[in-house]
C-alpha cells in the first residue's frame, strides 16, 4: 500500500507539472483601458472567445483597433519545486495580429511590436514570455491579461495553442526535420524518407507519445502517425517521415513530442518543385482593352507636376521633395522624390508601398547615386485627399466600388504607379533606360503590376511576398482578406461570388505577370500567412522574363534584414554599377 501511495503522489506532481495551466476560453472585450491589466477588474460581463482564432471569427467581424483578453489560473505549489529548478513558467501565446502587452497579476511580462502612436506590427512574431518564479500567487488564482492592437485583418491571438508550462524541460528539447536544402525547397516530388531528429538534452529519460502530420496548403492531410516513443537522458532520436509523391506545392510539417513532464511542438514548411504550381491565368475576354482605356484615360488627365523642397530632409548629396501629381479621375497622389545633387544621369528606384502604410521619406532607399521615388497610392498616407476608404470596417480599401470593374479602388492604384513612371520620364537627372520598381506585400503586387502596364519603361521588378493573386486559391490558403470578401458578401447579396472573382481578375497579378518584360526577383517567406507562398507563385510561374526568386524557410510576412542589402545589390550587379 505504501508503495502504491508513493507511486500516485508520484504520479500526480508529474502531471500537475506537465499540465497546460491555460486551456478553456478567455473573457474578451474591445477598447482600452489600463485597469484591464489589474487582478482585481471585474471582466464578469465580457464575451468568451477561444485563444487561436482571430477575435473577427467569435463575434467581432470587422473590428480593428484594440482588445483585451483576460483568463485565471490556479498554478499549484506542487510545481514549484520545478519551476525553481528550471527557472520558472513560459508562457506561450504564439502568434499576435498585431502588437501586444502581456501582464501577469498587473505586471507586465513581455510585448511585441510598437501601440500607437508609434505603431509597429509584430503580426508574425512568436510569444514566449518567461515568468519567474517570484512573480506566481502560489496555490491561488493569477490573472492573465493581454493587450492587442490590431491595425487590420483578423485581430488578436490568430495561431494556437497557447500554453503555460514550467520552462526547463521542454526548452532542452529539439526537435528538426533535416530538409535536403537549406532553403525547404525540394527539387523533386517523388516519394522519400525525411529525417527527423528529436534531441533531449536533459538528465531525465522521457517516455510519451510522437505525433508527425504533414498537411498541404490547402490544409488537406498527406501523412499522419502517432507512436510510442522513449527517450533517453541526454540523447538523440533519428526517426523518419516516410512521404510519398508529392504534387508541386507548399507543406506543413508538425511534430508533437508528448511526454508526462514535457511537451514540445515544431512546425516547419517545405515546398516541392514550386515553379510547378498550376494557377491558369483567369483573365476576361476583353483584359487588355480593360487597361488599354485605363491608360488612355490616364493620358487624358493632366498631371499637374509640383515639387516642393523640403529642405529639412535635403544632405549634402541629395535634395528630397514632396511630390504633388493627379492621376486617374483627376485623383491628387503623393510621394517622396530625391534626387542626388551632383548633375548627371541616374538609374531611379520606384518604391511602391504595402497595404494601410504611409510611405514617409525615411523608407527611400539611401543610396546617393539612385533618383527615388516613394509613392503613397491614393487612399494611403499623404494621397487621401480625394479617396479616404475605410481599412478597418466592412467595405474595406479592398473591397472599394468591388461591385463596378470600371470603379474598382485598384485600377486607380494601379494607374497612380503608372503616372509616377510618367513623372519619372520627365526628369532629366534620371537614366530612363535604367528604371527599376520595387516593394512588398502590396507593393509586391504593385511592382509586377507596374513592370505590366509598363512594360517598355521598367528595367527590373523586385516584388517581395506579392499579395493580389489567385483569389480563388487566396480564399481558400489564406484566412484574411477571404474574410473581408466573405463579410462584404453577407452585406451585399445581390454581388455573387462570380461577380467578385470577375471583378478581382483584372487587378489579380497572376493575370499580368505574362506581360512582364523587365527581369523579376523575388522573396517569399514559406510560413507566411498572410500572403502565402502559393499566392506568390501563381503569378511568378505566369512571367516570361528571366526571372529568379529565394525562400526564407523561417520567414512569415516579414522577411529578414539581410534580404534588403541583396535585392540591393542584385539591382546594382543587374544595372552594372
């Protein structure tokens, strides 16, 4: 008897240990308030939403702006002897649309990203915030508060589970698939053994369970196993995952390690053969007169060229101007233009801008041997003077006069990034022969737009993480800005689904990437999920030009640093500087 009393408290601290001391729903409510943080607030009449799903799916469709959630738990004393032991909890709330404060008990624990004013994304950033051991109410109830500004798209904790664990154990625990390539890029699909190494480096041999799945971007299931699995202290497990042939596309690997005192999770994305992917051109019978009177209309207006110094902002090797220009309906735009002082011919850059961002002088590549050119579309930054769409209630800037092509916010957009060509051509400081347009997200899709509708003016087209294509496909990999379309439907009925593809096949890029002359270089982040690589390569696959692109295996919508110093110096190498 003793031995079996033994053997059950034995039991029960190793699963009061293992426990996930935040399951079940969070109290949520939208605005700000500093009180929301503190233990004593009385959050009785907010809403119960789940952790994992973007609040615009549980009751809050089209809100943006900022939200609190709030949950309670009892962290048992019986943990504690573990949490010195290994250095406290981890609070695991993965993903964040789009910045957060954390407070545990009132205290904050952890952010990411900047709250307005000063607003700065960290939509793809991972949460684990660390909670010392002094900071628990042992044995009672400790409040969890999050504070989320989300600035558009889906809102709040988008990617669960989240999880409140001791840290210690599971940080000692590794788990990697040994991918062929660095960059996750597989060259072929046939049928092969991936290796999968899970590394313990703790004192303590772990008996559980192993759970691998591997899904495809359409979330369709293409291998799962779950089997027993021991591993011994301060050893490595070489396993396999056995994949059969595979269609071209973008695949998720998830491999769980489930244990009484430790659980670990790794998710990792490949692609097979991606340049395969097939996503026909969907494009209407009369496209090209479609933007054919979109140019001619645009020649009809005057542009109205006006540069005003800003004398603040000019150095010693290049003058900055605010530039004032009209375009499609007489629509006033924006942007930044530099020039170098020192006379002669320069090649120029256009920089074309991501969604719901301000283009603002600082963001003008630096290099004092280019003309820049930032341009602020219309209805973004300092081009809403004539436009203002909404980008946080249903009509969005996305879905702006969707219900008429000849209206539709993108054609304008795309004719704005046509007139600062225009603009360009007149100066006389720039080489016109050498004219190159570059940008991200949007501004992917503005670039191969505008290396299409210009196509004898453009020399080179950098588009990183393009948005804008293959929507039926997009509405399906992707969460937003499907939902947006799918609210805006609910709202207006009477516009089918085919009329919003009709209407979103004149300004989908995979539709003018055949167009495209100027050779391309493109970035995608495989675990982007915002603009999916998928989306990404259906127009890549559709351009005729040389063309070339890298994969960021670990990068989401935001790409790493050093990806701007070498499209950088891909321009120079491609223009022979």
């Amino acid at each position: 008897m003793k031995c079996s009393i033994l053997f059950l408290l034995a039991w029960f601290t190793i699963q009061a240990n293992a426990q996930n001391l935040v399951q079940g729903k969070w109290k949520f409510t939208t605005g700000d308030h500093p009180q929301y943080a503190q233990t004593n607030f009385d959050d009785s009449s907010w809403k119960e939403i789940e952790a994992g799903i973007p609040w615009e799916n549980q009751g809050f469709d089209g809100y943006d702006g900022f939200g609190w959630y709030r949950i309670k738990t009892v962290i048992p004393s019986s943990m504690k002897s573990n949490a010195v032991k290994y250095g406290g909890l981890i609070l695991d709330l993965q993903k964040i649309d789009d910045c957060d404060e954390t407070y545990l008990n009132g205290a904050l624990i952890g952010k990411q990203g900047q709250m307005p004013p000063d607003y700065v994304s960290a939509y793809s950033a991972d949460r684990k915030y660390e909670i010392p051991v002094e900071k628990i109410l042992w044995d009672k109830e400790n409040t969890i508060a999050v504070r989320v500004y989300d600035q558009t798209g889906g809102g709040g904790m988008y990617n669960g589970p989240v999880s409140l664990q001791v840290r210690g154990l599971s940080d000692r625990l590794n788990i990697a698939v040994d991918y062929p390539y660095s960059d996750h890029v597989l060259r072929t699909g046939n049928s092969m053994n991936l290796p999968l190494l899970i590394k313990n480096s703790t004192d303590e041999s772990l008996k559980g369970s192993l759970i691998v799945e591997v899904v495809n971007d359409f979330k369709l299931q293409v291998y799962s196993k779950t089997e027993p699995l021991v591993l011994g202290k301060q050893s490595v497990k070489k396993l396999t995952i056995p994949l059969k042939a595979l269609t071209p596309g973008f695949y998720k690997t998830i491999v769980s390690f489930k244990a009484d005192l430790a659980n670990i999770s790794s998710h990792t994305v490949f692609a097979v053969e991606p340049e395969k992917i097939i996503s026909p051109v969907d494009s209407q019978p009369d496209f090209e007169n479609y933007w054919n009177r979109a140019k001619k209309e645009l020649a009809a207006v005057d542009p109205q060229y006006k540069l005003i110094k800003i004398d603040s902002l000019c150095t010693a090797a290049r003058n900055m101007y605010l530039l004032e220009m009209r375009s499609l309906g007489n629509v006033l735009i924006r942007g930044w233009y530099a020039e170098p002082v020192k006379p002669g011919k320069y090649p120029a850059v256009l920089h074309v801008q991501g969604y719901n961002t301000t283009m603002v002088p600082e963001w003008a590549y630096q290099g004092a041997d280019f003309v820049v050119l930032a341009l602020n579309i219309r209805g973004h930054g300092n081009s809403r003077d004539n436009i203002a769409p909404s980008f946080n209630s249903v009509p969005t800037y996305l879905q702006t006069q969707l219900h008429d092509k000849e209206q539709y916010i993108y054609r304008g957009a795309y004719m704005d990034t046509r007139r600062a060509v225009d603009f360009l051509f007149t100066r006389s400081q720039v080489d016109t022969t050498k004219v190159v347009v570059e940008g991200g997200s949007q501004g992917g899709a503005l670039s191969i737009a505008t290396a299409a509708l210009n196509n004898d003016r453009i020399r080179l087209c950098l588009p990183d993480v393009p948005f804008l294509s293959d929507f039926p496909d997009y509405f399906v990999v992707g969460f937003w800005p499907g939902n947006e379309f799918k609210a805006y439907q609910q709202q207006h009925p009477e516009l089918g689904w085919d009329q919003i593809y009709k209407t979103l096949s004149y300004i989908d890029i995979k539709n003018l990437a055949p167009w495209v002359k100027a050779p391309v270089l493109m970035a995608v982040g495989l675990k982007d999920e915002t603009c999916p690589p998928h989306i990404n390569f259906a127009a890549y696959n559709q351009l005729r030009s040389p063309k070339e692109y890298v994969a960021y295996p670990e990068a989401g919508h935001g790409l790493p640093a050093e990806w701007y110093q070498i499209k950088f110096n891909w321009i120079r190498k491609q223009l022979g500087m």
